[in-house]
C-alpha cells in the first residue's frame, strides 16, 4: 500500500517532466506569422502564431490571421519570424492554400526547413483529454517569446450559430446559415489575440490535434485582453489532413 501511495504522488510529478522536455521539442516549429514593410517602424511585426509539418517548409495557421494580413492594403511582404535563440528572423512565405470555412492556412517558406510537428488523430480526442498549446499571445506587445498553456477538452461542440430574428435576415445571413456546421474542441486554456494559429497538442506525445482558431469574448473585442474568458476554440487537426495538399503528418 506505501509502495501504491508513493506512485501515485509521483506521477504529476513525471507528467510535469515529460511536458517540460515536449515544450522544449515544440518550440523550434512554432513561428510568428506577420509580414515586413520597410516604410513602418518596427518594419516587421507579426499578428498570430503558425507551426512547421511535412518537410519542414510548410507552415500551418489560422486563416483569419493570414487573411487579415494579405488585405491590410499596405503592400507587405507575407511571412513567418523565426525564432533562434536570442535572436529571431523574418522569411518571406507565400500563402499555398486559404480554407475560410475550417479557418486553416497553409503558407510556403524557402530556405533551411524547419523540425516538423507530427499531425495526430483529432478523432480519438475525447472530452476531459489533458491538452496544451504554445504560441504568442498578443503578439508584438509580448515579442517572440514562446508561451505554453495547458488545458482539456472542456467540450466537442459544434460551431454555435447565433440566434436571427427577421430583422437580421439578409443575404449573407442565409448564405451562413446554410453552410455546413462541424465539430471544433472548447478548451479551458486561456487564449489571447496572437494566440490564433497555435498548434494543441498532446503533452505527452507533442502529436497536433487542432489548432486554436477563436476566443470566446465576452462583451467588447478589447476584452479578450482585459478580461478574458478562459474558453477558447480549436479546430481539430483532420480537417488540415484531409486537405489535397495537407503536407503530410
């Protein structure tokens, strides 16, 4: 019974090591997404966080995020920051693939390709999964520095569709209303504005089962920093795979 009693303490302990060593392996394929203007001040800045699979060259994200930057209007070079130690670098990517209804992003980078992430089975999460995800929550005004939240799956939900009244029916109403609902993970990890395009992952195996799309806001946009509501919104990873052209895991 003492031998049982001192196992079971021990094994928060030796999950908390193994996650240790996982950030640490995670954390060289997790990337800033942003662009490069030489006429603004800093000339590269970065809004959301994406993550290397296949051959190290392609580069998964949220599509809001890219979306966001490709139609600034500012004429910017799209790309990733690639963090190096004490020092991080700006490679020009191009957008490969742009899947708005699943929210997912494929971009393409040139150069030395990057330690891939290995995508998993987002079909055999269940809901109580231990989960974590690294990225950069708000962005620039935190810099390039790796930030990791633990989580479960609090819930498989599909996307919420919010209530219409007549009043509010036009024709892109209808169009959404039409579109085909899918399942995405609730999480209870506390997401931020930056944090779009992480990779959730499995803390044990480091394998991606979705990546963070959204932040449920309560109130106005700003609150997602003031007051964050501590649920946010993945979407699982076979989605990505069952792309044409996915990269493979």
């Amino acid at each position: 019974m003492k031998f049982l009693y001192c196992l079971l303490f021990l094994l928060p302990a030796a999950h908390a090591q193994d996650l240790v060593q996982i950030i640490d392996d995670i954390k060289p394929s997790v990337v800033g997404i942003g662009s490069l203007q030489q006429t603004r001040g800093p000339a590269v800045g970065f809004v959301g966080t994406g993550f290397a699979i296949g051959d190290g060259l392609t580069i998964v994200t949220a599509a809001h995020v890219v979306n966001d930057l490709i139609n600034s209007g500012q004429g910017d070079t799209l790309g990733v920051l690639v963090r190096n130690g004490a020092t991080a670098h700006f490679r020009a990517a191009t957008l490969v693939s742009l899947d708005k209804e699943h929210d997912l992003a494929r971009l393409r980078i040139q150069g030395a390709a990057l330690p891939a992430l290995k995508l998993g089975d987002s079909s055999k999460v269940r809901e109580g999964k231990n989960l974590a995800f690294t990225g950069f929550p708000l962005g620039m005004v935190l810099g390039l520095h790796h930030v990791t939240h633990r989580c479960i799956v609090s819930a498989i939900t599909p996307l919420a569709t919010p209530a219409i009244t007549a009043r509010q029916l036009d024709v892109k109403t209808l169009r959404q209303l039409h579109k085909p609902v899918y399942a995405v993970f609730q999480l209870d990890g506390t997401a931020y504005p930056g944090s779009s395009g992480s990779p959730l992952y499995d803390p044990a195996t480091g394998e991606v089962v979705g990546v963070v799309n959204m932040v449920f806001v309560k109130g106005m946009k700003e609150s997602a920093i003031s007051a964050p509501s501590g649920i946010t919104y993945a979407v699982p990873v076979n989605y990505l795979k069952a792309s044409p052209s996915a990269g493979g895991p």
